[in-house]
C-alpha cells in the first residue's frame, strides 16, 4: 500500500513541476521573445548567406555549393561538373574561406 502512495506522489510532482514550467514559460512549446529574436537572426544570417552566395563566388564555386546543398558527394559533383574530386574540394574551400572572410568583417 506504501508503494502505491509514493507512486501517486511521484506522478503529482511530475505533474506540479509540469505545470509550473509552463507557468515559467521554460517549455519547449513557448516561444518566448529570446526564441523569437533568434528566429528572426537565424532568418537574417539565412537571407545574406544566400546573397553572398549568389553573388560573391565564382559560377564554379555556385556550383559546387548547390550541388552540396542539394545531398551530392564530392564524387557525385566531379562527375557532373567534368572535374577531379580534388578540384571539386578546392572550390569547396575557396567558398568556404571567401564566405568566412565576408561574415567575420
């Protein structure tokens, strides 16, 4: 019969501390104004990645980006692009570094 109370004690107090994180608004399907804000940072960094892309690399490097972005593997994007895997890379990482260079200014 002891086992049976501190079960049901056990179950209200998961229900209290449930209750009360939603009265804190510390639960996973509040979006408070700090969730929102990066919501909105993330959309910016997302629109101005997607600019740079579009206009500070090279046609290869856009290239070799989307085909990334779209699941290809080095492989997969040589073959398409007429190129070596190593080739491939190298433009990778020329993106890479160019977009790092733009978003750490």
């Amino acid at each position: 019969m002891a086992s049976n109370r501190e079960s049901d004690f056990a179950e209200v107090l998961v229900d209290r501390l449930m209750l009360e994180s939603f009265a804190n608004e510390s639960s996973a399907y509040y979006a408070g104004d700090a969730s929102r804000a990066k919501s909105s940072a993330l959309d910016q960094f997302r629109s101005k990645l997607k600019w740079h892309i579009g206009h500070s690399l090279s046609e290869r490097q856009k290239q070799v980006l989307h085909s990334y972005l779209a699941g290809k593997k080095e492989r997969e994007i040589a073959l398409d692009l007429g190129v070596t895997q190593q080739v491939v890379n190298i433009y990778k990482h020329r993106a890479i570094k160019k977009l790092r260079k733009i978003f750490s200014n």
